[in-house]
C-alpha cells in the first residue's frame, strides 16, 4: 500500500497536465474524503465491487448531503460562517495549520463514497500556475470538482457578463461620440448665427406669451407684428467703410434667420445709435443696455505706422462685431415681450415677413410713394398722392402695407416682363431739382402703372440692389415663348380631365382635402351646381353647401366671378355673390369688373380657375356652372315614363339645349327650360387639367 497523500499527489500532477493546469483549492472534509482506505481502491478493479459501489452511491449521496449542508451553519446551535472576500489569506491560514488538527468528518462519511462537496459561502479559487513554481502541498487539484454542466454554467454566465459589458460599452462610446459631434456642430453654428432667445437653443416661449403678444398695443393702437424673437437667429459677419460718406461710417453686415426664412440687413453704427436714443425716449420700456463705443482701438490706432494702424484696424473691426452682436442679442432678449416698433424697423421684420411661402426676403421699410395711371379706368385703386407705407420686396411683387403690423397689403404690384426700374436723375425745374437733392427718387413700372418712392439715399440704394438681383433672377420678368407671362414648366405632374363628369370628381375631392384656402374664378359659378350625380344619391356634393362645410372647418375661400352685363347675360352673379357670402363670413365673392361710363365695356373674365392650399391647381375650359357637367358617352336624353323608376341626371335648369332657349332666371334653378320628354340636351364637351404641387403656385 502507498501513502495515501503521496499517491494523492502524483494524481493531481496528472489532473494538472490534462485540466491545463488549474488548480482548486478544497476544503478539509474533501480532502478527508479523499484519504480513503487504500483497499477500497485495489478492490475497485472486479466488476462485482464497482456495481455494489454504484449502487451504495445513490443511497450515500441523498444521506450525506444532507449531513454536509447542516454542518455548513445553517442549523440554530452554529453561528453562519463569514464569507472570506481574501482568498491568499485563507491560503495562509491553512498554510500554518497542521492537516492533522483540522477537524474530520465522522466515520459514517468517512467510510462512504466520495462525494462533490459544495459550498455556497465559499467559493472556488482558481489560479494558474507557472511552470517554475513548485506544487503547493495545501493547494492541489480536486479530481471530481465542480461538474462539466457547473462550468459550462459559470463560462455560459462570464460570456453574458462579457457581452453585455462590451455592448454597454459600444453604446457609451457611441453616445460620447454623438455628444462630441453635436457640440461641434452646435458650436460652428454658434460661430455663424447666433440664437436671441433666453435660452441657448431654439425654444419658443409658453402658451400663455403667445395671446399676450396679440393683445398687446402700442400709445396708438396698433399691433406689434406677431414676431416670437426666441425663434431668430443673428450674426454680424462683415463690417466695411462707406465710401460715399468718405470713409467715416462702417456699414455692418447682419445675416438674420427666423424658421425658413433668411434676409441680409446692412447697418452703421450711426444706425445703432439712433436706435439706442429712440427707445431710450420712450418711458414705457424697461432698462436699455449700454452701446459699446469701441473709441479707445480708433484713437489708439493715429500713433502707429500705416502698417501698424491697418493691423490694428482690422482687430478691432472684429472687436467691435462681436460688441455689437452681444449688444444686439441682450436688446431683443431685454425688448423681448414689449411693442418695439424701433427694433422691428431696424431688423425688417414685418407682419407678413415670415408668411410661409412668400418667396425670397428682400428689402424692407418705410417708403413714400405715389401712383402714376397709364390706364385711368382699367385696375387701378390708388390716389396719385405721396403716401408713407412699408413696402416689401419679393420673388415676384412688392406689396405696400400701410403699416408694419398689417397683415393685409393695400397694394401688391406684380412684376411682369413690361417691367422697369430707374433712379431718377436731376433734371427738370429748379423745384424739382431742390426736390430730388432733399430725397433720390427710384420709379418702378409695369404694363398698367408706375410708381415713384423716395427716401434716404442709402436706403433707396438698398431697395435697388433687391430689385436688381429679382431682375436678374425672376422668371416672371424675363420673355417666354408664345409671348407668355408664365415660364416653362419641366418634369410636371399634371393629369387631363375629358369631359365634366371626371373633373368634377376631381374637384370635389381636392374641395374636401382643403386645409387653408381655396380660390376660385369663373365666367359663371352656379352654387346649386352637382359635383356627383345622380343628385338624389349625392346631396351633400353641391356646390354650396360642399364650400359651407369647408368654411365651417376653418378654410377661407375667396371667389371670383364675371360681372356680366345684365342686357345680355342671362349669368345673375349678383345671385352667386349672395347666395354664398350668406352661408359662412369665410366664403368672400368678388364680382369684377365695373361697366358705366368710366368702367370696362368690352372685356370680361373667362378664365377658369380652382386652387386648393397652393398645392393643387384645375384650370381649363370648364366653369362650375350648369350645362358643363356630361359624360364620354354624351346621353342626349334624361326622361323616363312613369312606369319607370330611373334617378335624374340633371336636374332643373342644368338640362339645357341654348340652341331651343336659353338660361333664364337662374335664381329658379329648379325649373327646366326645356321638355325633356320633348327635346334633346345640347351635350358639352372640353377639357381640363390638374397641376400638383409647386406649379399650382
């Protein structure tokens, strides 16, 4: 017989080199349970032995774990066992204890089988070790430790931990990344426009600010432009001499942007001075900041060389930038819930600034003007008077507004291919040449009138840089083919209605998708019109009572109708115009033109038109009247006998045959002016067309 401990030994150098080298420290009833009788294991070679071994296992393993589990602490007479949190400390203690103090287990565990001990409180301590270190005699490999399933658990739950520290990570790492772009960005953006608002972001103010603003007024009633000035953006980039007032001034760059809207002003420092003064006079605004002077750099940069003074002069033209932007940013921020006339002027920011799809911001402000007719009688609304308004540059028109905060223009003056702009020069009498030294004179024409502003020299100078960059970039003002007022349209979406029947369809469902507005023209608009028929399945698809509905959703609808000559058109629009401005405040009907001695005699509107929301637009050779509406096939009768029972395809008056009698008061629109059971209907065919999107404007 062999030592047990020695033979013990040589075992685990064994179980080393196959369990790559891991070592298990166990405890001292496991190791006792390894110091068996060295006969049970000769004796374990014949067959008979081995079964009886097995089948004793079973019955130990249900006795003695049980005994090992209650010997672990969890009874009442034994106090729980601290958990060792030091593993090379336990390794010490049980390096200067003898093995043959420790305590055993007693000889019923002695003499059983080995069984895997575990233990909850103290867990496995593993360590490598290096091929030059000797074998710990208190440190040696358990030949049954943990099971294969222990650690496919243990490596199953070390790849969980390991994955999800790795994808925690990935996602820390990503997020520092996005932060770090986003503050790069939100800087560069710092650097180029700037936010007016309290906050360093975008942010609009309470519900509560947005009727206070409406309600507010000024000593003179009047309304501030609906501006929510945490909503701009503002930079001063570029600062130059003026070199028509001999170098003494620099004129200030300042781009602006609110939402999708972007402008350029053009400042001095002048201009910031006299702003400073104007709401410094008014008494009921609150503390006014301080201009920055910037005068230390100017006096400063007379004691230098040329070079030198250059130098210095450009560092503080940039110094005196940023002054002013900070100066800028802290009035409207200080101004921010009062009525400031003064600093809207000063930015060109007016009521109707930033209405969406208005076109490209041009120059804003306060011009006098006046009115000159080519055509007395013939689109013309204005006295020939000298009048201060704000007129406003686009795209495509210049409106004039009697005020900033109007909402409404008293004049839109389009821009056509007859159009002109001059400055005037100073010729003529002596009283206009003292006229025009007071004030520069810029005249703006087109096919119908002309008109004549006058201002500031600088100012005027400014309105004709917009006005010649829409020259050049206007596709309204340049000549188009067939002699046009419309430019070429490429790649549209546009779809042809034959006949009433699919274009009235097509009408009525762009109708009852309006979410703003709807404008109509016609020779003829009746408003007892079927948009779908037979009208006895279709009742709520007429004319009147779709665009009631409409109105009362909140869409404004604006027509307009021929207004015929009553001695020879039978159209009555007197009657269109009551019977639709009667069902809703929203639906405005305009009749044009005048006829009388100074009115339009022979000429009348013909156009067919229907826009809804600027997005969908039908134009063609139908009006939304009676007698359009037909079919492919172009049925020439609508009468059964009374033995059979078919729905009316057009009712009243819209069967019509003009060949046998005409349209006669409209107003009956019920009453047939011809037998059905006698004379045919005189068919109507035409066609139309939708345009989608952009080219609808």
């Amino acid at each position: 017989m062999s030592d047990p401990l020695t033979s013990n030994d040589s075992k685990n150098d064994e179980i080393e080199s196959s369990d790559n080298n891991i070592l298990v420290q166990l405890s001292n009833k496991t190791l006792a349970l390894l110091n068996q009788n060295k006969d049970d294991k000769n004796d374990s070679s014949t067959k008979n032995e081995s079964d009886n071994e097995e089948d004793e296992q079973s019955y130990w393993q249900q006795s003695i774990l049980s005994n090992i589990f209650n010997t672990k602490g969890n009874s009442k007479s034994q106090p729980r066992r601290r958990r060792n949190t030091d593993p090379n400390k336990q390794q010490r203690r049980r390096k200067s204890k003898p093995l043959e103090n420790a305590p055993g287990p007693s000889d019923d565990q002695l003499s059983a089988p080995y069984i895997e001990e575990h233990h909850p409180e103290q867990p496995y301590f593993t360590r490598q070790r290096r091929q030059s270190e000797p074998p710990d005699s208190d440190l040696i490999s358990e030949e049954a430790g943990p099971s294969n399933q222990i650690k496919q658990q243990l490596e199953e739950e070390k790849e969980e931990v390991k994955d999800t520290k790795t994808l925690f990570r990935s996602r820390v790492r990503k997020a520092l990344a996005m932060s770090k772009i986003n503050k790069m960005i939100s800087s560069s953006d710092r650097k180029h426009l700037r936010d007016t608002g309290n906050l360093g972001v975008l942010t609009f103010p309470s519900p509560i600010i947005v009727p206070y603003l409406w309600a507010r007024r000024d000593n003179k009633g009047h309304k501030a432009p609906f501006i929510l000035f945490d909503a701009l953006k503002l930079a001063i980039t570029d600062s130059q001499k003026d070199e028509n007032n001999y170098n003494v001034q620099t004129i200030f760059r300042i781009e602006l942007e609110y939402g999708d809207v972007k402008w350029v002003i053009k400042r001095t420092g002048f201009d910031f001075v006299l702003l400073y003064f104007s709401l410094k006079q008014r008494n009921d605004l609150p503390f006014i900041p301080k201009i920055p002077s910037g005068l230390y750099r100017w006096f400063k940069s007379f004691f230098h060389s040329p070079q030198v003074r250059h130098e210095l002069h450009q560092a503080a033209a940039l110094e005196r930038r940023n002054q002013l932007e900070d100066y800028l940013i802290k009035l409207i921020r200080t101004l921010n819930m009062h009525v400031s006339y003064e600093l809207n002027e000063f930015l060109e920011i007016g009521a109707i600034s930033i209405t969406r799809d208005m076109g490209w911001k041009g120059k804003e402000g306060y011009y006098a003007n006046k009115v000159d007719r080519f055509y007395t009688p013939m689109c013309s609304f204005r006295s020939s008077k000298w009048i201060t308004e704000w007129v406003v540059v686009r795209d495509s028109y210049i409106a004039f507004n009697s005020h900033m905060s109007s909402l409404t223009p008293s004049d839109v003056f389009l821009l056509d291919k007859h159009f002109k702009c001059n400055k005037l020069t100073l010729q003529g009498t002596l009283d206009r040449v003292i006229k025009l030294k007071l004030h520069d004179h810029v005249s703006i024409e087109n096919s119908s009138r002309r008109i004549e502003l006058k201002g500031d020299s600088r100012k005027l100078n400014e309105l004709l840089e917009s006005i010649e960059r829409i020259t050049q970039s206007s596709p309204w003002i340049k000549q188009h083919r067939y002699d046009s007022y419309a430019p070429i349209r490429e790649n549209v979406k546009v779809k042809w209605y034959v006949d009433g029947k699919d274009y009235f369809f097509a009408v009525s469902e762009a109708i009852l998708a309006a979410k703003s507005e709807i404008y109509i023209e016609d020779w003829w608009l009746s408003p007892e019109l079927y948009f779908r028929r037979p009208p006895s399945e279709n009742e709520e698809f007429r004319l009147d009572r779709l665009l009631k509905r409409k109105a009362e959703e909140g869409v404004m609808i604006y027509i307009v109708v021929y207004k015929e000559v009553k001695y020879s058109l039978t159209l009555d629009s007197y009657h269109t115009k009551k019977s639709l401005q009667e069902l809703h405040e929203n639906i405005k009907v305009q009749r044009h033109p005048d006829h009388g001695p100074e009115g339009t005699m022979f000429w009348a509107h013909h156009e067919k038109i229907v826009v809804v929301d600027c997005r969908i637009a039908f134009i063609g050779g139908l009006d939304l009247c009676f007698g359009r509406y037909d079919t492919h096939n172009h049925e020439l009768a609508d009468w059964c006998p009374d033995n059979f029972k078919q729905p009316t395809i057009w009712p009243g008056q819209d069967y019509s045959n003009p060949r046998i009698k005409d349209f006669q008061n409209v107003v009956d629109y019920e009453t047939s002016m011809v037998d059905k059971s006698q004379a045919p209907r005189m068919p109507w065919h035409d066609v139309s067309i939708g345009i989608y999107r952009i080219n609808a404007l």
